[in-house]
C-alpha cells in the first residue's frame, strides 16, 4: 500500500478510513433508532457531521441494501442486507424493524396482539411486539428463546423443519406440558405440523396459557428460507372456527408480506 494515503479520522487507527467507520456508525444510528427511522437531519446530528455528508452516506448504503428510505421524508431504516445477514440472538435485529408497519396495520386490523419471532435453533425468540388497541396486554418479553411445540409462532417455525430435526428439537426440551392442551408427545406434534403445512398457518389454541389462543405463520425469503413468524394473540372466549380461519389467512397474508420485503420479490414457501 505503499504511495497510498487514507482519510481518516482524529484518535483512529492508523489503516482506519474514515468514509468507511462513519458508515458503520450510521448503521448503528439506524439499527439502535425509532421502529419509524431517522431522518436525514437525525443522522447528521448523530454523525456530527453536515446534513450532505450524511445524505452521501445514506443513498450509498441504500444502494448497497444495508439501508432502505421510507417516505415520507424520507426516513431511513435498516435495509435487507442487515436482515438477511443480522446477529438475532437475543436482539432487537432488523427483521423487526423492516416487519414492524406490517405488524401495525395486522394488529390494527385484527384487534391482536402481533408479536415477531426468528428461529435460533429451532427455538423461537421473539424480537418485535405490537400491542392491541385497549386495556388487555400480555406479559411477552422480547428476546427470550421460548418453547417451540407451545407457541403459534414456534410451531410455524418447526413445520419448516425436516422431521428428523423436529424429533431432535423435541427430544431435547422433552416437550412439557404448559396447560392441560399442549402437546405432550413427538408424533402429536408432527400431525399438527402437517396441518399447519396444509393451511399455511399454526394454531396455538390454548397450549401455553389457558384462555389465551395465537395464530402464526412462518416468514420465508425469495429462496424458500425460514426468516421467522410472526403471531396474532388474544383471548379465546368463545372463538367460532371461521374466525380462526380468517385470522390464519390474516396472518399467512401479513407474513407474506414480510418475505417480499426481506426478498426483494415474492417470497417462496418451502417444503421441509
């Protein structure tokens, strides 16, 4: 690299470049920011730089796929190369912000709670929640790795599985009982999962907590990969069969909608 000269900045590395660390910081600027974005203004004052410069590094990042521009604005939110590529453990990853307005308009819709889930090992972990409209709010931490037979989101994420993977998952957390309805056995438990494959979406109807019931479908790229679930949650009262259907479609249809944004085209369901 000799004859070669790099611009950097003040207290940095020798080899640091400077374009290349204020980008990285952006990204965090963006990543750690509101569900709605930062606007150009925002990340310079983030930066502390002038609005161009900020402006500059933004559209090249847009370009690049690490951010994506959302009018009005615009506003500035993690793009799909940070979802596809993302570190979900136990963060807030982008994936929950890029589903997070296809969560508000389902929960706007359905009256639920939507909660979004990534896959770690099979284990679903949820990473976003939008509460209902009203006074009920359930008690759902986010970042914790739950149990996957139990919840809607979890059983959508498994019937992506193949089932020698779905045995191994089964036999490792052993499948307890959370309410006189979960599924206690492996063999139970795959016949649920093809009746998910078959209708596009899973059923937890009263299986983790009693009176509770969610509807979940599982999220799939442009090339049929399992990017999580998202789940709508409420109380069963005296929910008729119709209704459960019009949710799943509901929730199927949001999901969908979550994979043509990650992909950049329709996104493919797969068949373990």
């Amino acid at each position: 690299m000799a004859g070669e000269a790099a611009e950097t900045e003040p207290g940095s590395g020798k080899y640091t470049v400077a374009s290349v660390a204020r980008a990285l910081r952006l990204v965090e600027a963006v990543v750690d920011g509101p569900p709605d974005g930062l606007t150009v203004s925002d990340l310079a004052t983030a930066l502390g730089t002038s609005k161009s410069t900020a402006y500059a590094l933004a559209r090249t990042l847009v370009d690049a796929g690490y951010l994506r521009d959302v009018p009005p604005g615009p506003r500035y939110q993690p793009g799909m190369a940070l979802v596809r590529h993302g570190d979900v453990a136990g963060q807030r990853f982008p994936l929950g912000r890029l589903c997070h307005p296809v969560m508000v308009e389902l929960s706007r819709s359905t009256g639920l709670t939507i909660r979004c889930a990534v896959p770690e090992r099979g284990y679903p972990v949820f990473i976003e929640r939008v509460d209902a409209p009203g006074a009920i709010r359930f008690h759902a931490p986010l970042g914790v790795r739950e149990l996957p037979h139990t919840s809607s989101a979890g059983k959508a994420i498994l019937a992506t599985m193949p089932e020698g993977e779905v045995r191994a998952l089964a036999a490792e957390c052993g499948l307890p009982r959370r309410t006189r309805k979960s599924i206690a056995t492996v063999e139970e438990l795959l016949a649920d999962l093809e009746v998910t494959r078959r209708r596009g979406f899973a059923v937890d109807d009263e299986e983790d907590v009693e009176g509770v019931f969610c509807v979940g479908a599982a999220c799939y790229d442009h090339l049929g990969r399992c990017l999580g679930a998202l789940s709508a949650t409420g109380i069963k009262l005296d929910l008729p069969a119709h209704r459960v259907e019009e949710l799943g479609r509901a929730v199927r249809g949001a999901a969908e909608e979550v994979g043509t944004l990650v992909g950049g085209g329709r996104a493919v369901r797969a068949v373990p």
